[in-house]
C-alpha cells in the first residue's frame, strides 16, 4: 500500500498546485516564463517549441 499513499500525496499536492495557481495567476506565469527560458537556454534551443506550447498551456490555465 505504500504506492497508494504515495498517489494519495500526489493528488493533495496537485490541488494544492491548482488553488494557488489561481489565486496567483501573475505569480506563476512569470516563474513559469523565468522556467522556460532557463530550460530553452540549457538545451540551447532544442526544445523551443516544446517548451513555449508548454508557457502557452500555463497562460491558457491560469486565466480561467
């Protein structure tokens, strides 16, 4: 049973996620914009695409 308290933790910790990210929709675009652009800089433009259909899915949500 320890995968199913594990799953348990997850799931609160998902909502939690969720509340705060509409609570602080600035907040968490500009960490998730700060996110993308250290990963694209890491990755040397690799993954660009990737990552700004990511940033775009994060801005759709948080304004809901």
């Amino acid at each position: 049973m320890p995968m199913l308290k594990k799953l348990t933790a997850l799931a609160g910790a998902a909502a939690a996620a969720t509340k705060y990210a509409k609570k602080n929709p600035d907040k968490v675009n500009r960490a998730a914009a700060k996110a993308g652009a250290f990963v694209d800089q890491k990755t040397k433009g690799k993954y660009s695409r990737q990552i700004s259909g990511a940033l775009h899915k994060v801005r759709t949500a948080t304004s809901r």
